[in-house]
C-alpha cells in the first residue's frame, strides 16, 4: 500500500474528526497569549481565510467520494483539489475548532456573569458542538452562517486592536466588514456556477446577514463582552498607595484565611477603596468607569451610587492599575461595575459592609 493510500484510509477512521477537533483547540490553548499579539491575530486571519476559500470549494466541488470520470478532464492544482473533495469537512472542522477555541479563550477574559456572558457561551457551545458537526459540514447554509459568526468574533476585536479605538462605531464597523466577507464567500460559490441558481444564493447569504444583524442587537442589549478589554484583578481595600512601581493594598483578614486577597466584609462608616487592574491592547486608549451600585439589607435591586470615570492606557501586561473611593458606605450590599463608556461590564467587585466587626482579624498588605 502506497503512503498516499495509507494517508487516506487514516483520514477515514471514524476517530479522525474528533482528532482534529481537540488538536486545534489544544494549539490555541497552548499558542495563544495576548489578544494584541500580532502573530496570534495573522494566525487567526489565516484561518479565516482557508476555511472561506474550503466553503467555496465545497460550494463549487461538494463532498463527494471522486469518481474515475472526473479525473479525466482536471490536470494539475484543478485535480488535486477534485481529489480532495472528501476531505473538505475534516479540514472545515480543524479550523472552525481552532477559530471557536481561540475565541473561547479571549472571550473568556472579557466576560463576567452578567449579560456579557451570554455571547461566551453561545462560543463555549459551538466549540463543544463543532466536534459533532462533520456529517453536516457539507450544508452551505450552516456552513456560511458558521463562517459569518467566525468573522464577526474576529473582527469584533480585531479592529480596536488594528485602529487603537473602541466604541459603538468600530464594532459597527466590524459587523459591515463581516457581513462584506461573508457575502464575498457566498458570491464566489454561486458566481458564474451554472449548477447553482441566484434564489439559492439568497437563501444561502440572508441567514448569515440576519445572524451578523442579530449579533449586533446583542452588543446593544450589553450581551457581548468588550473585547479586547479585561479585568484582571480587583478588590476592596482598606489603604492604597504607590510605592516605586508597585500599589501597596491594605486589608483584614481572619489568621486562617489564607486564600483571601481583598476585604469582604468590610466595617461600616469607614474610607473604602476599590482597586482594580483593566487590561487594554497596546496602543489602545479609552476610558472606563467604576459603578458604585448600593443595595440595602432586605432590598433585591441594586440602586446607582456613583460613576467615576478612569482614562487608562494600554500595554501593560498586569493591566491599567487605578483605584476609586468612598468616605463611608451605608450598612448593605456594594458592587463596583469596571464598565465601558457604553455600559458594558468588563469586571466586577462586590463586598458586604456591615456594622458588625466580630470576625478576628489582621491587617495584611498585598503589592500588584
């Protein structure tokens, strides 16, 4: 048996799909560092790129076994590709994988369990569910809205990073170049296709454009997360300073707990600071705010407090360190929102202030 037979016949075991499923997402999570990186994000367009010119393809070629007549009139890159055919899913799932699990993987540092977890989830879901999807990755029209998706979640952070910016216009911007490139795949399957016919193509192209459209009414209900923004650290604190290059945190804790790095709860009618560390790309200026939310004992909605705004810059691997602060907090439920200048959460910081102060407990200093 030939090499290129035994090739073949390895590509064929039913193990295979799931293989190449957990071999790009295993790539990613070992691969990937920050959603900056310029590597990374070329990887990533790369991607993007193979897995459209495979949807064309498959629109153009299908999956078929080959038959020994259509070899007859192909030669050369035009017969590598009809032979290939078969093997246009497998391939089609490695990248969707990869893509998903990158996603997956810089989503996940933006998201929180608010809204903007909602759009993380749908990702965590079509990472899972891309390993079942082989038998079906000959259908166009999942095939195409798959591929809108994958464009929109690139571009959605993508471009802050490229334009240094982030707002209601640069993830508009995102959504008309996704549904650009999506339509563009789809022109070039039906483009010129005699065996395909232009009623087709709007069936194949509207479900895709009607995803991209609802994505966008997402991010204005607050349900994606505001990438490439996340939070890294944040606490409640009793003292903070600068020392040299480093923000000294002073806060109470019992002997035992050891695993505590912020004060929660914290006494009544005392100064209180909320420190918190926001990563943003290089070259990437914005402003965010700390929402101070007030829910008193025996009250289920948080009421607004306060919103102070904090203009960070980006670069730093730790994050964008600042800190906002209140005289003295009512006895109650306090949380400080990290929010975008649109609302959306990048992190959040809750503690109980309460008057009781029975807990033994000892001061203790962090540096970050």
């Amino acid at each position: 048996m030939s090499l290129v037979a035994k090739l073949q016949s390895l590509l064929a075991k039913p193990f295979m799909p799931p293989v190449f499923f957990l071999s790009g997402v295993t790539y990613d999570t070992l691969t990937l560092t920050r959603i900056d990186r310029l590597q990374d994000n070329l990887i990533l367009l790369l991607y993007l790129s193979l897995l459209g010119a495979l949807i064309v393809l498959t629109g153009r070629l299908g999956v078929e076994p080959v038959q020994t007549s259509e070899l007859e009139q192909p030669t050369g890159f035009v017969r590598l590709l009809v032979r290939a055919r078969p093997y246009y899913p497998m391939a089609m799932q490695f990248l969707l994988g990869g893509l998903f699990s990158a996603y997956a993987v810089f989503y996940s540092k933006s998201a929180t369990l608010t809204r903007t977890g909602i759009f993380f989830g749908v990702l965590v879901v079509l990472l899972v569910g891309n390993e079942f999807l082989h038998d079906r990755l000959s259908n166009l029209r999942l095939l195409v809205a798959l591929y809108a998706l994958a464009c929109f979640s690139f571009f959605t952070f993508f471009l802050p990073v490229m334009i240094g910016t982030m707002g209601t216009w640069v993830f508009l911007l995102g959504a008309i170049v996704s549904a650009v490139v999506t339509l563009r795949v789809v022109h070039l399957i039906y483009h010129r296709n005699p065996e395909r016919s232009q009623k087709e193509a709007l069936m194949v192209g509207a479900p895709a454009v009607a995803l991209i459209c609802l994505l966008v009414g997402f991010y204005f209900l607050n349900w994606i997360p505001p990438v490439p923004l996340s939070m890294k650290f944040g606490g409640m604190y009793r003292e903070v300073h600068k020392q040299n290059d480093h923000f000294v945190l002073s806060y109470d804790r019992a002997w035992y707990q050891v695993w505590i790095r912020s004060q929660n709860p914290f006494p009544a009618d005392e100064p209180i600071y909320c420190f918190t560390a926001v990563f943003a790309p290089v070259a990437l200026d914005t402003t965010v705010f700390h929402h101070w939310y007030f829910r008193a004992h025996g009250s289920k909605v948080f009421t607004h407090a306060d919103r102070i705004p904090i203009k960070i810059a980006g670069g730093r691997e730790g994050g964008y360190r600042a800190y906002t602060f209140k005289q003295r907090l009512d006895p109650g439920d306090w949380r400080v929102d990290v929010e975008t200048e649109e609302g959306h959460v990048i992190g959040r910081v809750s503690v109980l202030v309460d008057t009781r102060t029975d807990i033994p407990s000892r001061r203790r200093t962090i540096s970050y």
